[in-house]
C-alpha cells in the first residue's frame, strides 16, 4: 500500500530501512560465507587485538572475532525474531480472548494481562528464564512470554477500538459468529499498530537476549550469538577492547534498525492522526502579503481525484472575523474536501489548487505559512474516532501539539490539557485525560476534539458534520458550545452540514454547494423561504414537516447528482431541474454576485421579489 | 411480528430501559421518539439479540430473537457502519443467505439501485464514498440479509434532506410491496410522522404513550410528548 512505501520516502525512513535490510541480509549469507572462517582455530593467535589481519581481534582459541560477530548475526536475529513471535502470538491470543469470551470471563483476562504488564519486563524474563532452564530454547520462551502482556494490553486497547463499531454490531447481527468477526473484521483493523509495534519490540527482544546471552543464560557453546561473545569479550576488556566492542556494537546497530523501522511505519500508517500532521511546529503570526480583513479567503479552490476528474471546481469563498458560515449540499458535492483542502489535510493522489488561498493574510500554500494552521485552525470532524490515535492516552494527544510548538513543558502542557478539557464541559478533566479514546463516549470524543483545537487561539474553526453521528440532545450540546467558544473569543466558524435545520439556526451565511461548485451563496435567515437557485429551494423543499402530505410520496429531487467523473459541460443540475433549458445545458452559470452580497450561478434563479411573495 | 414483552435492561445499577412492552405488527411501522439517553438504541440493540433482556422477553413470531434471526439493524453514524477494509460489495453480501458468486453479485448491483446507488460502486472502499453514500450502502446491507423485521435508529438523521425523502419514500414503498416491517427510531417528529402508522414515545426508559400516529401527534396525553411537539414549532 502507498502509505507503507512512503515509509521510503523520509529520511529516516529510507536509513532504517536499508539498515535493516543490511542487517536481514547479513543474517541471511553471512554464516554461508564466513563460517570457515569464523570457526578457524589459530593456536597462534589467542587474543589478540585488532590487527589489519583479524579486524576485531581474536578469542581464547584464536577464532577470528570480526568473523564471528558477522556469523552470530543469524543466530541472534533469529532467535529475537522468534521471542517477538512468541510474544505477538501469545500477546494477540490473550489480548483478542475477551472479545471471544464474553464479558464475565474476559473481565479476568483482563485483570490478569493487568497484572502482568505491572511486572517489569526483564525481571520477569529472567524468572522466566530460570524456570525453563538454561539454553537458548528457555531464553525464547522467557523474552517472548515476557513481552507478550505489553502486546495483550495494545491488542485489548485496539480491539476494544474497532469492536464497539457499529460494523462489528452490523455483522454480529447478520449472525455472523465471534470468531469470524474478529478475523474478518477486527484484526485486519487493527494490523497495522500490530506490526508496527512487532517491529519496535523484535529490536527490544534482539538487546534482552545478548543480556540473557551475557548473563550466561542465553546461548550455549559451541553455539554463539552477539550476548555471548560479549560476555566472553568482557573478560579481556582492558587487553583486547575490540573483543567486547564489535558485537556491542552489532547489538546496538541492529536493535537501532527494527526500533528506527518500526518508528517511521508508525510516522507512515498514519498512528500519527490527521490532525497530528495539521499540527507544524512554532507558532507565529505572519502578515506578510496584502492585507485583507477577511480571516479566510479562497479563490478558485479545485480538487482533482486521481481519475482527473475535479471532486472541487473552482470554489471561492470569503469568511469575516467572527462570522460563521455554513455549507449545506447533498452528499457528494464536495463540501468535506472543500474543507480539508483549506486546512491543507488532502493527501496525494489527490491535487489541490487554488488561484489565491490566505488565512489571517497569509498564503497557506507557501509551506513557511502552514505553521499558521497548526494554532490558528481547529478542525472538527464528523468521526472523532479516527481522528484520535486509539493507542495513546486522550492527554498525551492533546498535548502533542502544544509541546511541540507552543514549546511548553510537560507540566505547562499536561495543565493546559485539563484546563482545555474543562472549557469543553468535560466532568472531572484530571481522570479523563488518562483515558484512552474508546473509554469516550462519541459526544465525549467530539468535546474533547473541539478541546484539542482550542489548544491553540484559534481565529478560524472548522466542522465537518461535528454533529451527525451524535443523537440529538448531544447534538445540542455541541452547537451550542460552539456557539459559546465563538462568542466568548470572536471566533469564525466554517460549518458543514448536510441539515439545512442545524445550519440555519446556526450560521449567519450559507454556501449551497453541488457537483463540486458553489451555487447560491445567502443569508441563512433567506434559507427557508428566500432561496433563488431552483436547487436551494428543492433543497429546502425536500425537509419533511409536521404538514407534509402522508398519502403523498415526499418531494424529492428526481435523478441524482453527478459524480465527479460524469459532469457534464453546462449546468450541472439541469438534468434534474425544472426550469432547465437548452442554453442550461450547454453552458455553465457563473457565480455571480448581486449588489446585496449575495451570489447566484443560474441562468433562470427566481426573481429576488417572487421568492419573497412565495413566502 | 416482533413483540418487546416486559423488557427490562440494565447496565450495572443504571436502568436503561425499564419494563417495556411494544410489538411490531407485521406489515407495519412502529415509530420509536424520545430524547437522547432515553433507551431507544439499547432496545434497538435488544431488538436483535446484540443484548440481552435482563428480564423480559424479545420474540420474532413466538420464538425468542437471537443473533441468527432475520432482524436486522441499520445504525445511524454512516462512518462506523461499514467496515474500512471490505469493499461496498463484500460489506453488502455479508448477511446475504448461501448462494452462488454470479447470483451474489447480480444481487448486489440489485440492492445498489434499489438504494439509489450506481452498481459499479460495489468495487469501492468505504472511504471512496461521502457519509451519505454510506449510509445507503448500510440500508442496502440490511436489506441483503432479508429480514422480516428491519430496526433502523435514527437512519435519516446523517442523510442529505433530498436523500432523507427518498430514503423514506424507499421505506414506504418497501413496506407497501413486501409487507417490510419496521421499527422506526427517530428523534425527528417530521419524519416519523411521515412514515409510521403507530408511534411510541419513550422516556426515561419507559414507553410513556403509544398509539396510532396521527392520535398520538395530533392529540397527546402526556407531558413530554407536549413538550417534543412544542419544541418542534420553535
Ligand atoms: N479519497 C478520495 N478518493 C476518491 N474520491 C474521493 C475521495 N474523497 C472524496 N471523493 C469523492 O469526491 C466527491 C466529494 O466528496 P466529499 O467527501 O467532499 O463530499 P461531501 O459533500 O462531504 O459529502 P457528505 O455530505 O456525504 O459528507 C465524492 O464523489 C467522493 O466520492
Ligand atoms: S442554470 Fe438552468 S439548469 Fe441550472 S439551475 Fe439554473 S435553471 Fe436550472
Ligand atoms: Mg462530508
């Protein structure tokens, strides 16, 4: 998958990668090639230092050492891969148990994983080790048993994620067994942390067995691997420092190849949110470029799928300090990518353009300006889920941002946090922020969202359907601290709604977007009755009310909208329009705006006195 | 016909919903209102089997409702209801019964139209499509599993108005041609008056009113249905 190769494509990256390939590769041919050599006995040489002949000196029978240290690399590589599959498959069996067993029995599983995580790792190794005997076979079952909770506690935390989905619920439902549902539709959900994590902890495992090895517990003769030949180098250190230091160093460099690996997948699979990534670093106004009073203007915003059709074609739109302006259109038409093209949240292969692009006043499309986001921009999604790592405590994400580039230290953060997660009406902050995000409920993720943009001063918010997956008091509650944030701090807000209801009482200006353009731009208080394009007011006309005719079927909008690969040249809603005509379908209206502020793209719209005498 | 009887359930010392007793006639759709945290989607979930009474009995015809049974739920977030990594196609045959690969597929183009979708989406991911696509990938899900009752909480309140009306004109004419019947779960006055010919309000748990529709719209009896009618003329 794309997100997996552009591991390749950091710098970081691209190093741990080819470390590790080197050091996988070394595994692989190394006891192929070197083997004679590294088993050479040479009485005449016996611990000798580096020399141009033995690069890493010699041991006690005069066996080359350097040679050795490439051989033990399988067998060091293979055993720590062998204790991280232990661990992974132990790990993944205990964490994935609870989902199976229902909730009595896997109230003990989890108690006992509980337990076990509390108990340092290495100790626990050790023990283990001692109980399974000395020797290579004990050592692997001690590492893998004994980084297995650490893996049974992320597999409970994800599983817990994705299990309360209403997907899960849906096939459940369907009758589809525990046992299906968690192979079909848990654990490829959770996969990816999975490995990442594998990854990370086959380093950690690698640098317990060379201490298992070392401490004598590990490795038998005649068999070695790097712990062993340093334990046996340390006896000589002060004689023949190399004897100690080169597989010191094959342990370091190795362990460093799967940790650095594992680090930049995760960077890659996108643990890191998309709000991770809104977040650069320092913040800083910067007005550099004409000054304009607006806190958001976009002109010609285009957004082109990889098929090359434009999702987004050519939206331009002004938002006032304070102002907050609403987006309504049917499903489709563009309003989500409208919006995270503004918040430079769309990810290749998707295009964004714009002929002009300023926040504050300053171009967001000049990478020096995007930091400006990262403060000045909070973004609500409709799906708070996704947006928060399902790994990682609710405070610690919080505070990413403003440690990184507000520069405050892990108290001044951590505070702000609480303080944030206060103004957002949640009950006791202090317990909350240690919580993981599935021990949220949705209206509870949705706050704490809004809490993770007010981390910053932001001047503009924007909500993509903050509220549609919440029920409807919630639902309430959300508009209405909205309402409070931008009362209290002069805030703009962007709301995207696909309920003309919530976005009239609202907003003060909507944008009536279709097929990637906007079409009518007016007053929200001219929704209702006020509307000039034809599809406005069979949008406004679509809203079921109290007198709606039973017995007749529910005005709709005959046919649907376009998707982005079929527009067509002229207007895009003619083929559902009433008053379409053969210039309609030839040519496209522009959004044109009238003396009053208010902008239209139709070639009939209704006459501004006729929409009124309607009413 | 799927009848609540006397339904109590608790989660720990909290009474979610508290000796409930409702039926779905056949051929028949029950509106469900109330507020938020009033106790429609733990009886929605009931209503499946995804629940357990702790007292009380759920029953499809005179058999208590299971897992396996033919009642299916439609969920009202359109972003959790499909999985990520199946494609639309897959997601939709899920529930399907045991037939062959050709009659599966031709089955799934069937169900995208019927919910107004073009067939060639079934290749698609979830997250090639906007939330309300989604949403109608989930009603066409539901429909593949051909239930004789089909739960639906608060399906309309993530969709467009122009989709909400056909999506409710789809359920009416569903319900005029198979004899489909419904438990319809909303908070939205409007919509429910529009489809159901009963409808029940839930409050704190309990059905405090229930009847057929218009009586119940057009003349309620207790306080809080009052007061939803009120809040919906402000
Ligand atoms: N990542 C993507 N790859 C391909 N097509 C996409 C992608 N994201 C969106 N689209 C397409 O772009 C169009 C606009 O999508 P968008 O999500 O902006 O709609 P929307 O107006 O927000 O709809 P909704 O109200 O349902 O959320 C749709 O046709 C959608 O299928
Ligand atoms: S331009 Fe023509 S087809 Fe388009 S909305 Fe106006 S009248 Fe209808
Ligand atoms: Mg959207």
């Amino acid at each position: 998958m794309s997100r997996w190769r552009s591991v390749l494509r950091t710098p970081v990256g691209a190093c741990a990668a080819l470390l590790l390939v080197g050091v996988l590769a070394l595994a692989v041919l190394a006891p192929i090639l070197w083997s004679a050599q590294a088993d050479r006995v040479d009485t005449d040489a016996i611990r000798q230092g580096m020399s141009a002949e033995h690069w890493a000196g010699t041991d006690d029978l005069g066996r080359d050492l350097f040679f050795r240290v490439l051989v033990a690399t399988r067998l060091s590589v293979e055993l720590a891969l062998l204790a991280t599959l232990i661990a992974v498959v132990v790990g993944l069996t205990l964490g994935a148990l609870p989902a199976l067993v229902g909730s009595r029995l896997g109230r003990y599983v989890v108690a006992f994983v509980n337990i076990t995580v509390a108990f340092p790792g290495l100790l626990l190794a050790l023990f283990l080790a001692v109980i399974f005997g000395v020797g290579a076979r004990g050592a692997v079952l001690a590492i893998g048993l004994a980084g297995a909770p650490a893996f049974a506690r992320l597999t409970q935390t994800l599983v817990a994620g994705v299990i309360e989905r209403d997907y899960v619920a849906a096939a459940r439902a369907a009758g589809i067994g525990r046992f299906r549902v968690l192979l079909r539709h848990v654990l490829p959900n959770i996969a990816e942390p999975l490995i990442v994590n594998a990854t990370i902890s086959a380093g950690g495992a690698l640098l317990a067995f060379a201490g298992l090895s070392f401490l004598g517990l590990g490795v038998q003769a005649p068999q070695y691997d790097w712990g062993r030949l340093l334990g046996d180098g340390l006896a000589g250190i002060y004689v023949t420092p190399a004897a100690a230091l080169a597989p010191g160093i094959a342990v370091v460099i190795a362990g460093l190849a799967f940790n650095l690996f594992g680090e930049a997948l995760a960077k890659a699979v996108g643990l890191t949110t998309p709000l991770g990534r809104a977040l650069p670093r320092l913040p800083r106004r910067t007005d550099s470029s004409a000054p304009s009073d607006a806190v958001l203007e976009v002109r010609e915003l285009t957004v082109t799928l990889p098929s090359g059709a434009r999702a987004v074609r050519g939206v331009s739109l002004q938002i006032a300090p304070g102002e907050a302006v609403g987006v309504v259109g049917e499903s489709g038409s563009g309003k989500s990518l409208t919006a995270l093209a503004i918040a430079q949240l769309v990810e290749e292969p998707l295009q964004v353009r714009a002929e002009r692009l300023h926040f504050q006043g300053a171009d967001l499309q000049a990478q020096a300006h995007r930091k400006l986001l990262g403060t000045s921009l909070a973004m609500v999604f409709q799906d708070p889920m996704t947006a928060f790592n399902p790994t990682q405590r609710i405070a610690s994400q919080l505070a990413e941002g403003a440690r990184e580039h507000g520069g405050l230290s892990r108290q001044a953060a951590r505070a702000r946090v609480i303080d944030r997660l206060r103004a957002v009406r949640i009950h006791d902050p202090e317990r909350r922020a240690r919580q993981y995000p599935h021990e949220f409920s949705g209206g509870m993720r949705q706050r704490a969202m809004i809490g993770m943009g007010l981390m910053g001063t932001p001047a503009l918010i924007i909500a993509d359907e903050p509220t549609t997956a919440l029920d409807v008091t919630v639902q309430q509650q959300i508009l209405q601290l909205l309402a409070e944030i931008r009362a209290a701090d002069h805030v703009a807000l962007l709301l995207i709604s696909h309920d003309v209801t919530v976005v009239s009482a609202v907003c003060d200006r909507v944008l009536v977007m279709y097929a990637g353009r906007v079409v009518e731009d007016l007053p929200a208080a001219e929704l209702a009755r006020g509307a000039r394009h034809p599809y406005t007011r069979a949008l406004v006309a679509a809203v079921p009310t109290m007198e709606s005719d039973r017995q007749l079927p529910l005005t709709v909008i005959p046919g649907r909208m376009p998707d982005p690969d079929d527009v067509s040249a002229g207007c895009s809603f003619a083929p559902r329009c009433a008053l379409a005509d053969a210039h309609c379908a030839a040519e496209q209206p522009e959004l044109i705006a009238s003396a009053d502020g208010r902008r239209i793209a139709c070639w009939h719209p209704a006459p501004a006195s006729l929409a009124l005498q309607e009413s | 016909m799927l009848r609540f009887d006397q339904v109590t359930i608790r989660y720990g010392s909290r009474i979610a919903v508290d000796n409930v007793s409702l039926t779905v006639p056949d051929g028949e759709i029950v509106g469900l209102v109330g507020e938020s945290g009033s106790g429609k989607s733990t009886l929605a979930r009931a209503g499946v089997g995804l629940v357990a009474p702790t007292s009380g009995q759920v029953l499809l015809g005179d058999r208590p409702v299971g897992l396996r049974s033919p009642v299916q739920l439609v969920f009202q977030d359109p972003y959790s209801a499909l999985d990520p990594r199946m494609t639309i196609g897959q997601s939709i045959a899920e529930p399907m019964p045991r037939a062959s690969r050709a009659d599966r597929r031709a089955e799934v183009s069937r169900l995208l139209e019927l919910v107004d979708l073009d067939p060639s989406r079934a290749m698609q991911y979830p997250a090639q499509l906007s939330g309300g696509q989604r949403q109608r990938v989930a009603l066409a899900r539901a429909l593949a599993g051909q239930p004789e009752v089909i739960i639906a909480d608060e399906i309309t309140s993530a969709l467009d108005v122009s989709v909400q009306g056909t999506v409710l004109n789809l359920i009416r004419d569903l319900q005029a041609q198979l004899g489909l019947s419904m438990l319809f779960i909303s908070h939205n006055l409007a919509v429910v008056r529009y489809v159901a010919t009963q409808v029940a309000v839930m409050h704190h748990g309990r059905i405090v009113e229930h009847g057929p529709a218009p009586e119940v719209l057009g003349n309620p009896q207790h306080d809080y249905t009052r007061e939803l009618l009120a809040s919906l003329t402000t």
